[in-house]
C-alpha cells in the first residue's frame, strides 16, 4: 500500500530536507550568512556547523512527521478501497451474492486499517528518535569548534 | 559564538508540529517562560530549550490521546460495519421511507464528541474493558511517553553541558605560578 523498500529515504519523512531549512538553521547556527565560497570548501567548524544544520532540519521533518502520524487512526488507503466497495455495493452494481457477500467482508478489515495507522506511528516514533540521536552526535562534534 | 538575539529561537514554524487542540500562540508563551527559567544564551542553547519543550509538549499530547482513547463514553467506529449495515437497512426499505430517511439525514448534524468523565470510580470496569481493547495503541502511546522522557533528559543535560562549556570559556586561562623556581 505505500512505497518501496526505502521508499521513506527518498520521498518521505527521512529524506534530505529542502536546502532553505537547511539555511535557516546553518544561519542560526554561525550567526552569519555564510557565503557561498565558505560552503564549497568549508574548514572544519563549518563543516561540523553544516552537518549539524542539516541534522536540525532532519529532525524538524521528522518531529513534523511524528506529530501527523499521532492523529491517523486509519489507513487512508484502505479507506478509498472501501468508499469504491460501498459504492459498488450500494448502487447494487455487484450482482453475484458471494461477490456482495465477499465485499462487505472487505468493508469489516477495520482491523487491519488500525494495524496500519498503528504501523505508522510506530515508524514516525522511531525516525524521530532516529533523527534526534544523529542531531544530537553532530551536536556534540560541533561543541569541540564552539 | 554568534551574537545573541533577545527574540525567542521558534525554528522553524511550530505550527507545522502542533496538532489542531494545540495553538501556536500557547507554544510561544510556554517558551518564552522556559527562555526566563533556563536563561539560554546564543542560539543552540535555545534550540535545546525548544528542544524541551517539545518533549514536555510530545508528553502532554501523549497522555491526552491515552485518556481519550480510555474514555468509556467514546463510541468505537467500525466505519465499514456502518456502511454494510445501513446498506442492508436500506435495502428492506420501502422507496417512501427511502426518501423521507435521506431528507432527514441531510438535516443532521454531525454529533460532537463526548467529553471523559471526572472522577466516577463505576468507570473503571468499562475503562479495563477499552485498554484491553486497544493493548497495541496504549503499548504505542506508553513507549512513546518514555522515549519522550528520555529524549528530555538528554536534552537537558545537553543544555547544561553547552551552559558549562560557556561559563568555563568566560574564565581566563589559568598562570602557571612558581613554574620557573
């Protein structure tokens, strides 16, 4: 019902953040605008700067991500399945009783739709707590150029 | 160290980590008391100060979701059954009834949820009843209190660590008295 294996690395709540969250931290972070010349060769502190900047906006993602995920009760997939279910079967559309019969028993999984909704806030727990181990080593690196 | 600034760090827009019951505006004034009680100075002492509060915020959600999702009076949604169910029903319907239900179910308004009940200890069993219901969710929500908990202690000693780092780097270097005798 979702992606791939990896799917959430590329697209999703664990993929790299826009490159102006980034900024915005990396600014809050030095306390200047860092030109762009520092950035293409940076020395030490701002590499360490730079790896924390992007660590923050990880984490923000990911803190984002887990807070949506508290709300879903439901697996917004299966849902769809089961508003196109009722429709055929409220406008008589499945003629075959078994086939009816098999329908509404499709319309009763609420089961597997809580496991799902369940499964993702189980996976938005874990990359923040991902994201937040990885912030707070690249914190402890960058203190070493504080 | 960057030159420090008086305004409060709010990196990035909160509102994009609250839920719908929680305001941005409470989120703001809840950090500029933890500013006032922590005294963070530059800006990675007040990201952790943020940092904190969202834990303290993560438990406080947390405990909330548990307490409705314990409440006795919720009704349990089985979205699917209902929609079998008022199939069926509509089924054995005469058209006549069919028509006058359909008009009446345009005229009802959604119904608003039920609050939790303070205090009445008869709850209880029907209370046992709805954990055991939901072992998987109330397990969710209980791991994620603690790893919220833990995520504050860390967040705090790491306060105190660049707090430390600070005050330590105020101090000037030490004379070597007497190395030359």
């Amino acid at each position: 019902m979702t992606g791939g294996r990896g799917a959430q690395r590329r697209h999703g709540a664990q993929s790299r953040p826009p490159r102006e969250d980034i900024m915005v931290h990396l600014e809050r972070i030095l306390g200047v605008t860092p030109d762009a010349v520092a950035l293409l060769e940076p020395d030490e502190a701002t590499a360490a700067a730079l790896h924390l900047a992007e660590c923050e906006a990880r984490l923000d993602r990911a803190h984002r991500h887990y807070a949506e995920a508290q709300g879903v009760n439901r697996h917004a997939d299966l849902d769809h399945l089961q508003d196109h279910l009722e429709d055929l079967m409220y406008f008589n559309w499945i003629e075959d009783a078994a086939k009816r019969e098999a329908a509404a028993r499709v319309m009763r999984l609420e089961r597997l739709s809580t496991r799902y909704a369940n499964h993702g806030k189980r996976l938005a727990g874990r990359y923040l707590r991902e994201a937040q181990s990885r912030r707070d080593r690249a914190l402890e690196h960058y203190l070493a150029y504080y | 160290m960057p030159d420090d600034t008086e305004k409060l760090s709010r990196l990035p827009d909160p509102g994009r980590m609250l839920l719908a019951d929680e305001s941005a505006e409470a989120y703001d004034a809840l950090l500029s008391e933890y500013i006032q009680d922590l005294h963070p100075v530059g800006a990675l002492e007040r990201r952790q100060v943020e940092l904190i509060l969202r834990c303290d915020l993560d438990i406080d959600r947390q405990l909330r979701m548990i307490a409705q999702h314990l409440n006795p009076l919720a009704e349990e949604v089985n979205r699917g059954a209902e929609a079998v169910r008022d199939w069926l029903r509509r089924s054995l319907m005469h058209p006549s009834a069919l028509e006058k239900l359909d008009e009446e179910e345009g005229q009802i308004l959604p119904a608003e949820p039920p609050l939790p009940p303070e205090g009445d200890g008869r709850l209880t069993p029907l209370i046992a009843r709805r954990y055991a219901q939901q072992r998987e969710l109330m397990a969710i929500h209980q791991r994620e209190v603690a790893a919220a908990e833990r995520r504050r202690r860390q967040a705090i000693e790491l306060l105190f660590k660049i707090q430390d780092r600070r005050a330590r780097g105020s101090v000037p270097d030490a004379e070597v008295v007497g190395a030359g005798d």
